[in-house]
C-alpha cells in the first residue's frame, strides 16, 4: 500500500502505483475507497481529483508529484489539490467516536473493553 500519499486532509491513491489490491478499501474507515468501476455517479469528480493530485502542480510545490516510487519515499504532502482544500472541514471517525460507537453497541452504560480482566 505505498501507493497512497499523504496530503494536508486526505490520503490520495496514485493510478499509476495502485495494484488493485483491494487493501486500501477494506481499511478505509471513512468508506471512501471505490475500485473505478463501482464510483457512484455523485462522486466522479473525486476520481479526476485523485489524478491531478499526481499529474498537476499542487500549491506550493514546483511541479507534479508523478509517479515517485512509493509513499514511503516522498513522504507526508502536505498540501490538497484546491478542489479538496475548498471543501468544507469534515469530521474525521477520532478513537473516541469509536469508543462512543462501542458503547451505543453494547449498551449506553458499558464502558468500552480494554483488554483487562474483569476485577
């Protein structure tokens, strides 16, 4: 999965690395992660998105990403294409509205399992 790149609010997939795997979606709490064929209609523009993040100039970079070899190698980003920087801010799942959601499951009282034996 070192074709996933990191920029300032979400994670791009690099066409030209991406194996097909399937990884990436199986681990994608947000469910945002599509194979191309199954793409709702409402969210084409991400896919052409997802491409420019590799194929145009980002702000305040000197010049497309490319194909780099891997993640691992470029590092951390930083910066979205102005499409995703002009979004509105989303809530992203945090481990506590993980916990919260544990808890709806097991019963508004249950305090989430922490890997501890009952005392």
């Amino acid at each position: 999965m070192d074709g996933i790149y990191e920029g300032a609010r979400v994670l791009y997939i690099n066409p030209d690395e991406c194996v097909d795997c399937g990884a990436c979606k199986l681990i994608c709490e947000a469910g945002a992660i599509y194979y191309e064929t199954d793409l709702p209609d409402d969210e084409q523009q991400h896919l052409a998105d997802n491409a420019a993040f590799f194929s145009e100039g980002l702000p305040g970079r000197g010049g497309p990403i490319g194909s780099p070899g891997g993640a691992d190698t470029l590092g951390p980003v930083g910066v979205d294409t102005p499409f995703v920087a002009a979004l509105p801010p989303r809530g992203r799942p945090s481990r506590h509205s993980r916990r919260a959601r544990l808890q709806l499951e097991r019963g508004a009282d249950a305090e989430p399992d922490q890997g501890r034996a009952a005392e």
